[in-house]
C-alpha cells in the first residue's frame, strides 16, 4: 500500500472539506432538516412552513397517480 502524502494544496483542501461539513453540521443543529428560508418558519421547524405542505400535497398527488 502506498503511503498517503500530504503537501500544502492537499492539507488547504482537506482544511476546507472540514470547515464545509462543520458548518453543514452546525446549520442542521441549529435549524433541523427544515429547508425553509429564513424567517418564513419563525422559529418552529417545518410545522409552519409552506413548503412542507407543498412537498406533501406532491407526493399526494404521486400516490393517487400510481392507483
């Protein structure tokens, strides 16, 4: 097996692969799975969202199509 080598531009890109997941942790943390923009749920997940009720009226209407 070949050992892994680690130069500059690997480890400034390893860096950044870190800090992107950190903050895609942190913003789900923070805000759940809810993808509502902001302001638009204030505060109470995805309960009052438009998009819930949009995303389930979707797939409604692909289980009725399916029957």
């Amino acid at each position: 097996m070949q050992p892994m080598m680690l130069n500059f531009p690997t480890a400034i890109i390893t860096l950044a692969i870190i800090a992107l997941a950190v903050l895609a942790v942190r913003r789900m943390a923070r805000r759940g799975l809810c993808d509502c923009h902001d302001g638009e749920c204030s505060g109470h997940g995805c309960s009052g969202c438009g998009a819930v009720d949009k995303m389930v009226a979707d797939m409604e209407r692909a289980a009725d199509a399916r029957k």
